[in-house]
C-alpha cells in the first residue's frame, strides 16, 4: 500500500496556484439533467429473480451490516468530474477512509492533488470535528463534521458515517420497519424506509430508496427524498472484487445532489490496510487563521 500523504504545518506549498472551493462548486452545480437521464431510466433489469421466496428485510438488513463491518478501512485513487454552468472540471482525488474499533464515528481524509500530486486541497474529519484548507489560503474551515461541512471538498451532503457507506458502495442505514420488495423493472432488490434527516437540527426524517443487488447486497443506486423532492441519488456501476473474499466495490459513483453533480471514478483501491490515528487529526497549517463553520 503506498503511503498516503501525511502532511505537517511545515509541509504546505505556498504558492499562488490554488483550487478554489468556490470554482469546485460553481462547476457542480447545473445542468442536472446532464447526468439525470442516466440515473432514472428504465427499464434496467440487472439481475433475474432470485428462485424462491425473496429474503425478508430484516435478512437483507443484517447482510447489509455485515458487509459494513468488513469494511474497516479504504483508500482509493480517484478521479472526479464536475458538471455544471456548461463546464466540466476534472480533479485527481485521494479518498482515505477508516471505522475506529472503538465504534465512533467514521473518519475520513480527502486530499484534492495536482497531476504531480502537489496538495490543492485537504479537507479531514475525525468523525465528529473536521478542518478543510485550501492551498494558498489564508484562512482554514473548521468545525462539526456536518453534512454541509463535510460537502466543501466532496460535494456529498452526509453525515461521516453515511458518507463512508456511500463511497464503499455500502446501502445507507434505515430505520426498523423498512419494508422490502422486488423491482421487476430495475432487475434489483429493492428497500425502502426512512433514516434520520441530514439537515442539521431538524427532527424529520428522509424517505430512502435502495436498490441492492441480489448476489451480495452491494448499493445499486441509492435516493433519499425529504417530502416529495429528491435530494440526493447515487448510483454505481462496475462492481468489482479487489482481493480474493473481499465484497464488490463499484469503479463508478455517480452523484446528483440538490447542488452538484459528480462522477468519481475509482482508479486503485486497498480495503482492510492498517491506517494510523494521526491521519485524522484535523489541523490547521501554522499561519493561517482558523474560522469556525456552524453547521447548517
């Protein structure tokens, strides 16, 4: 496993050349059809049937868990296309993640990176506070590791522990009381339930479609709706073993949010690898000026 960057105040560039948060996000953000007609189709039909009677939700529920627990750790090398504003910007990303034995919250380290894998951008959470700096800037984001907070860098509006389902193609934990039924147009299981809402603050909960696959319960594609509007849907493609026993990871993400749009294209991956705390410390450089984010 090649060692991901591990950078001290020390370490910074200070040049001029820099990724601006506000470009990354001004080019997420239109053309939401781009993608859309991608992810509604129909009629896919992935998969036969299973023979026999389908699984019961509570069966499916606890698969998907399992799978969960072995994914202890990731590191993936990715490349990222923004659509939006009639522009397409493409970035190199290096996403590491891990689940503290403990239980605590899922900790995460997304390191935007210049085709030299110079650092553009860093942005780390210890699965309840986080920091987000920019190359160049003066000012570095910290606070709760909120969606919105955690959304700066990857724009994917989830909670830590949501977002390392989403990137491990792992279904997004819903409430008892999901219910279960087979999608004869998709060809997939399918569950739909409610999860906690990821506004912060708010007491509601959002409606979750997920669509899984019969084999191994890998996320097909994933919607999450408060009231009638989609806010979030995700889907995969290319799914893939990287080691012998280890479960099917999708090469391909697709994301349409509220703001943004993305593709993550997953280059190389290593699951299970032994990952140390100091990753996911969140910290500033030394000289720049620490400004607190609330939650939103």
């Amino acid at each position: 496993m090649p060692p991901f960057k591990n950078l001290g105040p020390s370490d910074w560039p200070r040049e001029q050349e820099r990724l601006s948060y506000a470009a990354m996000r001004l080019a997420a953000m239109a053309s939401m059809s781009l993608l859309g007609s991608l992810l509604t189709g129909c009629c896919a039909h992935r998969f036969d049937r299973p023979a026999g009677p389908l699984p019961t939700a509570t069966a499916a529920l606890d698969a998907i868990a399992a799978r969960r627990t072995a994914m202890t750790s990731f590191e993936f090398d990715t490349r990222l296309q923004f659509f939006g504003d009639g522009k397409r910007l493409k970035g190199k990303v290096g996403l590491l993640g891990r689940r503290p034995p403990a239980g605590d919250g899922a900790q995460l380290r997304f390191e935007a990176l210049t085709p030299s894998d110079d650092t553009l951008a860093l942005l780390i959470t210890d699965g309840a506070r986080f920091s987000s700096h920019e190359r160049g800037a003066l000012d570095c984001l910290t606070g709760e590791a909120c969606p919105r907070n955690l959304a700066r860098l990857l724009p994917i509006d989830l909670y830590p522990d949501a977002l390392y389902d989403a990137l491990t193609g792992t279904p997004l934990t819903v409430t008892d009381g999901a219910s279960l039924s087979w999608d004869d147009c998709e060809g997939t299981l399918r569950i739909d339930g409610v999860r906690p809402s990821g506004q912060s603050g708010s007491g509601t909960l959002e409606r979750v479609t997920l669509l899984l696959s019969p084999v191994d319960y890998a996320a097909i594609r994933t919607e999450i709706r408060r009231g009638d509007e989609v806010v979030l849907t995700l889907a995969y493609s290319d799914h893939a073993a990287t080691m012998p026993g280890s479960p099917a990871l999708p090469r391909m993400i697709r994301v349409t949010g509220a703001e943004a749009e993305l593709e993550i294209d997953i280059r190389e991956v290593f699951l299970g690898e032994t990952v140390g705390d100091e990753l996911f410390v969140p910290n500033c450089p030394a000289g720049t000026t620490a400004r607190e984010l609330p939650c939103q």
